[in-house]
C-alpha cells in the first residue's frame, strides 16, 4: 500500500503485540504499524520468523522485540504477554492475527487435524485475550483487534471446519466487547475474503481450482490484498476506532453484504 495511507505517529508511544507476524497479512500488519511509529512485539512458530520481521521492517527500524511461541497453548500466550509487559512495560494494542487453516472436505478431516485447527485459530485467541486483558483493565485502555474471516459467512467450499474455529473468534469479539466496554478496552474483528499471501501467489497445484471458486464468489473479482486487510485491522486498533467495538467488519470486496 502507497505510504500516502500511512498515518505518521498513529502509533507513536503504543506497545502493539502483533501474532503471526512472520505471515503475509501478519507482515503487512507489522509493516504498517512500523510505519506508524509503533513499538512492536512480533511473534510467530516459525523456525525463522524473527529473520522474516527483521526483513519485513527493514530500515524503519523501530523499537521491536520477537518471541518464538506457541499460541495454542496456555504457556506460550503467557510468555508472550510477559515479554511485552517486562520489555515495554504494557499493551495498548492486542492483533491476534496467528492462525491458519487445514482447508479439507470435512469427513477427510482427522481428529488431529480437527485440533490442530482450533488450536490454531481459536485458542490462540483465547489464550492471548486471556492473559493480556488484565493488563490492559488495570491500565484503563486496549485495542483488541481479531482476524477472523469472511468464509464464516458465506459457507466456503471446504471450509467447515476453519470456519467452526473462525466463527468462535467472531462469538468470542461480541462477548468480550460487551464485557469490557467500560474498561477503556474495544474489541473488533477483521475478516477478509481470499487474500494474496505469498502462499496464494505461489499458486500451490492441490488448491488452484479452490481459490477460482473462491474469487469467482467476490464481485470485484479478485483477492484482498494484505495491506488492504492490515488498513482496516490498524484503524480499529488506532485511537480513532474509539467508539466501535464487537463488530465483525468484512473485507471482502462484497463477498458478503450487510
């Protein structure tokens, strides 16, 4: 995205905890903050995910730290949030971007890869809200912003499954926001239609006829880019997003409507 849509100093003085940050719509996520003065903690499971961020920043150079966790479980979340709280010392914005799907029929799907699914993308959620809303009650301010995804409504083909953890990401946002709206604290979901990730652009052979049924559902014909998904994910998580929260808003290219 032009850098003319990059609200200089939006961020400034904001510790930003962005998860699966070494991901495509995780570093435009990253990427964007930076260049909006964030203070940035990345995290990621990748083997080289801290390289990737560095590249991702390159020369905006901002004050950032990595952690190497695991999101699905209870230990991984907690340590992310102590790393932001010794580092920096508090968490204003929360991006809970970490996910990503085993696209399947459903009866192909296995008890392993069933879990793997939610633990992905549902219980990195819970995990990370978990341990960063204390923080963010007491300090009387927070941003959470999920990535949750527009195939919840719409029915995608073969995406039962992610769409069962998806859709408790988007009934986890209506819970939370209702429950700490007077704290100071909002909690927004962003779900994008099919985005071109590099694992998108890579056109992999056994999900090619996928992704045309997928674009052919989206009136403008195309897939989101990432920095059109990390604009509206930085803009709910700004301080001029104050008055909106447990909204679910679609990124879609009219996918689905109202």
């Amino acid at each position: 995205m032009s850098e003319t849509f990059i609200s200089a100093g939006r961020f400034r003085g904001r510790v930003v905890v962005v998860t699966g940050a070494a991901g495509g719509i995780g570093g435009a996520i990253v990427a964007r903050a930076a260049g909006e003065e964030a203070t940035l903690v990345a995290s990621d499971r990748k083997p080289d995910g801290e390289n990737v961020v560095a590249a991702v920043l390159g020369n905006r150079n901002p004050q950032w730290s990595y952690v190497d966790a695991d999101l699905g479980d209870e230990d991984g979340s907690a340590r992310l949030v102590e790393h932001a709280l010794d580092r920096f010392g508090r968490i204003d914005v929360l991006i809970n971007n970490a996910g990503g799907g085993i696209i399947r029929d459903f009866l192909e799907h296995t008890g392993e890869s069933r879990k793997e699914t939610v633990d992905r993308n549902l219980w990195t959620v819970v995990n990370c809200c978990t341990a960063a809303l204390p923080s963010m009650r007491e300090s009387g301010y927070g941003r959470i912003v999920n990535v949750g995804a527009d195939s919840v409504r719409n029915g995608l083909f073969q995406h039962a499954m992610y769409n069962a953890a998806k859709g408790g990401v988007h009934a986890l946002t209506t819970g939370l926001a209702r429950e700490f709206a007077r704290d100071g604290i909002t909690v927004n979901t962003v779900a994008p239609t099919g985005t071109t990730t590099p694992y998108v652009l890579s056109r992999p052979p056994d999900a090619v006829e996928r992704f045309a049924k997928n674009e052919a559902l989206i009136p403008m014909g195309r897939f989101a880019s990432t920095a059109e998904v990390a604009s509206a994910v930085l803009y709910l998580a700004s301080e001029e997003a104050s008055f909106i929260t447990g909204q679910v808003v679609s990124v879609n290219g009219g996918s689905t409507m109202l």
